[in-house]
C-alpha cells in the first residue's frame, strides 16, 4: 500500500476526488494542507485540480510559493512519484518540475467535457498500467490548458519520450503538438491537464482513469515480487 | 532608502498565440474599427518599492519580474523606474 498525499491548496476542488480515486485503487491516500511543508513520509504527492489562489497573476504562479512545494520540490529531487492534475499540472510548470507553461485555451473558452487522449508513455508511476497507445476518454475542466514549449525544450521532449498523453481526433485547446501530459527527465514527475479522478467508476461514465492511481499500487507489488524472486535462490540461478 | 514606482509591463512573446488580444482586435472590428491590424493584451503592474537606488530599484524589481512577474517560457517584461 502506497502513501499519497493529496495536496490542498486555498482554491483546490478536486482533491476530495483525487483522494477518492486514490482511495479506491487501494493506497493510503490523505490531505496536506498547502501550509505544511511535511508530506508524511509520502511514497507519492498529487497537486490536484482546482483554482489555486484564483489563478491570480498566472494560473499555479502564486501556488507555487507555498511551503508545501519545496518539500515536493525535495520529493521529487529524490526521485519521489509526483502527479499534477490540470491546475496541478500548471503548478508543476511554474515551479520549474516540468518543462514548458500552459496558457489560455486558443479559443478562449473554458471548456468542460470529455475528450479522447492516446497514452504515449508507460514508463511513468502513474501510466505503468496503461497500454503504449491506448486511448482513454477523460474528461479536461480548464481555461488555461493551451501547453507551450520552446523550441528547443520540445525536441528534448520528443527525443526523451516525455510527452505522456496527447490528443487524439481533436485539440481542444490549441497545445503544442496536441500534448495533454509530460513528465520530466527523471519520468518521476508527471503533469497531466485531463482529470483521471472523474472518471475512474462505471458511475462516473467510464473508468479509463482508474489506473493513472492503480499504476502506483501495481508498481509496488511488482517490486515485491521482484523482492520474492530475489529470496527464492531458484529464481536467482535462473 | 527612498520610494521609487516601478512600473512593470509584462507581454505574451510575439511568436505565440495572444487569444485574448485577438478577441479584442475581432470585437473591435465589429464595433468598426477595421484599422485595427493586431491586438496584444499584457499585464501593467505598478510597484512601490523601498530602495538606496534607482539602480537597486530596477535590479529588484528585474528579479521580482524573474521570479514572480512574467512567466520566463511564455512573457516577456520591461521595468521603468522612477522616483
């Protein structure tokens, strides 16, 4: 059982669902408060949805001083699992764990609806429970969900395989080579703008967003079965 | 120390899309001002700012903007100092 802690910012609205969905695929998941700079011994922290600070000045542009971030700054540093959802996704950017920033949807438009996404990495904490070029419908809630890079930081992306998840049959905000989630070099942190945790129960129309939360579980329980094999000197001489 | 206003000016980079200026530039249009080639829209913040100088005024106000102020993947800014 993975620890993860839920992030809450002042503006936060997702993080009763991303508990819940992280609840639901079996990890010990419980709250932050975006003033606490201890993260409980986390295995694993989400930055979930919401409008942190009102988006004032920049979307994540203020959350990003909070006290809470440098010890996610340190979580990630040491190789720890970090997940930003949609406003927790543009946090990430502004504190410089993911390249490139989000910006106003091409159509100004905030938009609310579900969209169909292609997973393009599966060598994420969060995706190592996806097939490489599944597609998902998720649903996205933002305004701010335009993703830009510079030129050079996009080719780092596309020779490392960063992008994590694009846009398939339509990009819904204009983003840049139709990308909906990075990660960073170390494939540690991870940045998404679809809401996996609206849409991880049949209840909730669909559950391709279940395993962005099961990965972290599935991930564990395959270390523990490499912690068998390595026990199990028949294994070992294989 | 003495007051100096530091006036900041930050800009979507001229290669992206500025969606919001656009709408202005389309509203305009309607209204009939079809003279109106582009529309930016950016940010002015105004500062009040204790400093020995307005040399050091500028220089805070430039690593505020680094920091803060203008997003450094998407923005770019200018200061004017002034007493």
């Amino acid at each position: 059982m993975q620890r993860v802690a839920v992030v809450v910012f002042p503006g936060s609205n997702c993080d009763a669902d991303t508990l819940d969905a992280a609840r639901a695929a079996g990890s010990d998941a419980y709250y932050v408060w975006h003033r606490d700079a201890d993260l409980k011994r986390a295995d694993a922290v989400i930055l979930p949805g919401g409008f942190s600070y009102g988006d004032y000045l920049r979307s994540g542009a203020i959350a990003r001083f909070s006290p809470v971030l440098r010890a996610v700054a340190a979580h990630a540093r040491a190789g720890g699992s970090v997940l930003g959802i949609c406003n927790g996704f543009q946090i990430l950017c502004e504190a410089g764990l993911l390249p490139g920033a989000l910006m106003r949807n091409a159509r100004l438009k905030f938009l609310s609806r579900p969209v169909r996404v292609r997973v393009e990495a599966t060598d994420t904490p969060f995706t190592t429970g996806y097939e490489r070029e599944e597609e998902l419908t998720l649903p996205i809630a933002h305004g701010d969900g335009r993703y830009v890079a510079d030129p050079q930081t996009l080719a780092e992306l596309k020779a490392n395989a960063q992008v994590v998840l694009r846009y398939v049959t339509e990009n819904p905000n204009g983003s840049i080579h139709d990308i909906a989630g990075v990660c960073n070099a170390g494939r540690n942190v991870v940045g998404i703008m679809p809401h996996p945790e609206r849409r991880n129960a049949q209840v909730l129309g669909g559950q391709d967003g279940a395993r962005v939360f099961s990965s972290l579980e599935g991930r564990n329980a395959t270390q523990h079965a490499g912690d068998l094999r390595a026990v199990d000197d028949r294994h070992l001489r294989v | 120390m003495s007051a100096f206003t530091v006036e900041v000016r930050v800009m979507p980079r001229a290669a992206l899309l500025d969606p919001q200026g656009r709408a202005v530039q389309h509203a305009l249009q309607a209204l009939g001002f079809g003279e109106v080639a582009s529309v930016r829209a950016g940010k002015h913040l105004v500062l009040q700012v204790q400093a020995a100088s307005r040399e050091e005024a500028a220089v805070k106000a430039r690593m505020m903007c680094d920091r803060l102020l203008a997003n450094p993947v998407t923005e770019d800014y200018e200061c004017n100092v002034s007493p």
